[in-house]
C-alpha cells in the first residue's frame, strides 16, 4: 500500500473513532465498560459515516458535480 | 498502554490488536482523558476521583477505538469485494 493510502486511512480512522466517541460516548466516564445503547450507537456511526466518506468521495471523484 | 486494556476484544488475533493499538492516536487520548477529567488546578498531585475519571476514560476510549477498528475492517473488507 503506497504510504500516502496508508496515511489517509489511519487519518480516517482516527478522525471516525472521535467522531463516533463524540456522539456516542458518555462523558461522566461512570464505568470503563461499553454498554449495550453505546455499543449499538458505534456500530451505527460508524456505517452512516462510511455512507457518508463514500458519498463525498464520489462527488469529489466526479469533477464535484453532486449526484442526482 | 498495558495488555489489560486490550483484553476488551476477545477472538481479535493478537497482531490485529497490534496494529489497532498503533493506529489509535495516544495524544488524542491523552488529551481527551485530560480535558474530560481534570479541572482542578488548585493541587499539584492528581486527586483520587481525577485519577479514577483518567483510567475509566482511557480505557472506555481504547475499548470503543477496538470496535470501531473492528467495524473499520470489515466495511474495508466489503469495499474490497464490491466494484
């Protein structure tokens, strides 16, 4: 993988992995455990931001034309 | 970070833990940990409930960073099949 590729996909991870914190995660760090609604709420952050990184990167790949 | 918190994600094959671990940012941790739990400036030591809010916060993150790499993976995994 060339080191640019490599680069950009641990920037998405790291900027999807505090996105998905911020929304999810309750900042009063009560327990250090996951529970069930945080767990559920990661995984569905997580898709919808993946919906969303592929969306502008085909709108981006097109000339910035949005698609219909 | 010492194995315990990573002991979160069972059945992950121990280099996947590893490169997990090495693509987590530690200074965003540090910093979050920090900003999140510490607002008392008028002691120089940590005080008991800092150092409680800090340990649950770090591994709350490293947990949470486990699963999102987990879920990473396997939409990667599904991309590389599409097209």
């Amino acid at each position: 993988m060339a080191e640019t590729e490599m680069e950009y996909r641990v920037e998405l991870f790291n900027r999807l992995a505090q996105t998905c914190f911020n929304k999810c995660v309750d900042k009063r760090y009560k327990e250090s455990e996951l529970n069930m609604g945080e767990n559920s709420c990661i995984d569905r952050c997580v898709s919808k931001y993946w919906q969303v990184n592929s969306m502008i990167g085909q709108m981006l790949s097109a000339g910035g034309r949005p698609p219909m | 970070m010492d194995k315990n918190m990573l002991a979160g994600l069972e059945g992950l094959p121990e280099e996947d833990k590893a490169r997990m671990s090495s693509m987590i940012d530690h200074l965003q941790l540090r910093d979050r940990c920090f900003n999140d739990c510490v607002d008392n400036f008028t002691r120089k030591a940590l005080q008991k409930q800092e150092e409680t809010c800090v340990m649950r916060c770090a591994e709350k993150f490293l947990k949470h960073s486990m699963r999102v790499g987990l879920r990473f993976a396997e939409l990667n995994s599904q991309a590389a099949t599409q097209d």
